[in-house]
C-alpha cells in the first residue's frame, strides 16, 4: 500500500480561538474540501473549535501533547481522552520542545503513546538528535535509542497509525534545513529500524515525516526523497497561505 503524503502544521504556542478561525476561514476559501493531506496541530484551547470547522474539510486535528495520566490531581493537565472528546484525531508525542523544555524522556513518550492510543489518537512520535549529537557522530544511536525506548513494549498491531516525524533540533526554528542527503539517510535508517523492530511490513506502511525549517520554498526537494512521507511544519504552517502553498507544492511534486 502506498504511503500518502502528509503536511502538518504545527500552531506550537499560538492562536487565539478567534484567530484559529480566521485561518480555517482562509484555509476553507482557498482550498474549499481539497484538504486531503493536510492535517493540523492547535493548542488545546482551539481543538474543539478548529475540529468542526476541518471535520466538513475532512482535515484530521492533532494536539500537541497529552499528559502521560489519564485523569486525578494533575493540575494544569489535559488527557488522551479530552483531547479526543474535544475533537482530536491524533496527537504529537515527544516534541524536542516538550523533551528540552519540560524534561520528557523517551520513557515518558512510551507511556503517552499508550494513552493516545487507548484513546484511539494516532500518536506522531518525534525524535531527533541535537546538534552536538550530530557534531560527535551520535545521530543514529539517538535517535534508535529514541524510538526502541519509545516504542517499548508494542506490538505492530497496536501502533497500526503510528507516524514518525525525524525532526533534527539544530533545524527547528532555526532556518537552518538538514540537506537531503542527511534527511534521507536519516529516514532510511528509521525505516531499516522499524522493519528490525517490527516487520519489513509495518516499516514500509509507516509515515516518516521531515520537520525543521520547511518552508513553500524548500519542501518540493525534500518531498521528493524517497523515504520522506511527509512534513511536519512549524513557523511556515501559521499563515493559511503559506499552508497552501506547501500542500499545493506537495500536489504537484509526488
Ligand atoms: P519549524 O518547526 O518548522 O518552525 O522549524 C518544526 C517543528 O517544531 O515541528
């Protein structure tokens, strides 16, 4: 089964509720019910809104995080299971910003991927090293330590909408785009470890997305690599035409 392209925006910390519809306002007009492909990640206070304008868009809402708790006295804390009551069809897990700002470890995003997945979110699990790691050659034993501790414990058939996004931290934000030759490198390893892990099978069935600094000018060469199934996007994905303008670009690349 061919593995359909998929761009997400990441919103990150931004949007009022007001502002989250006048983007899907823009994103409606400019794309009508094209947005197959396209999918978004609101902060949580906007999911509920966003996710009944994108359900007659057939676009899928993600959050950003879950807690790893599925209810009690965690003050401050949202679980797998509001976030899918408010309209989430996924969530990411593991964002380098939640691994360096709030100290989540790979063992943390193991117990969150199960919670969205009892919740019936499809977990995007982000790895990526940083540019030290990539300085003392330590990229690949990050980022399988990443995944074979984040994905602990499952069986291929639990984590049937599992997606990988390789999202080197020296790349986000920053402007500074990975080449293609170490993006596709990078993806091909992930791929050749999801088929050690699971099977041959699930590797080839599973998304692998690229995130760091994709923008409308730079994602047709990384979409086009082989092993890129998709792009998780962060500051490009605020403005509704900047969005548009990657997914068409993505149209006519693949
Ligand atoms: P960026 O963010 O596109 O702004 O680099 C990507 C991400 O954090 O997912």
């Amino acid at each position: 089964m061919a593995r359909e392209t998929l761009i997400i925006g990441n919103w990150k910390m931004n949007k009022t509720i007001s502002e989250a519809i006048d983007f899907m306002d823009t994103i409606r007009q400019e794309m009508g019910k094209t947005t197959r492909g396209v999918a978004l990640c609101v902060p949580f206070t906007a999911i509920s809104t966003v996710s009944v304008m994108a359900k007659e868009m057939n676009m899928p809402i993600g959050a950003q995080n879950i807690s790893e708790h599925d209810h009690g006295a965690y003050t401050g804390e949202v679980s797998a299971e509001m976030c899918r009551d408010a309209g989430a069809d996924f969530t990411l897990i593991g964002h380098s910003e939640r691994r360096k700002y709030f100290g989540e470890t790979s063992e943390l995003t193991c117990v969150k991927i199960g919670r969205a997945i009892n919740h019936n979110l499809a977990p995007i699990l982000c790895v990526g090293e940083s540019l030290e790691d990539r300085e003392n050659n330590q990229s690949e034993r990050v980022i399988a330590e990443q995944l074979e501790e984040g994905l602990k414990g499952f069986e291929a058939g639990e984590l049937g909408r599992l997606i990988i996004a390789y999202e080197p931290v020296w790349a986000i934000g920053t402007g500074k785009v990975a080449s293609v030759e170490v993006i596709e490198e990078m993806h091909h390893f992930i791929r050749d470890l999801l088929s050690a892990r699971f099977s041959a099978e699930f590797a080839k069935a599973t998304r692998i997305l690229y995130g760091g600094s994709v923008k409308p000018s730079n994602i047709a060469s990384i979409i086009a690599l082989e092993d890129v199934d998709g792009a998780l996007v962060g500051g490009a994905s605020l403005e509704a035409k900047s969005l548009v303008q990657l997914t068409l670009t993505v149209g006519t690349t693949r």
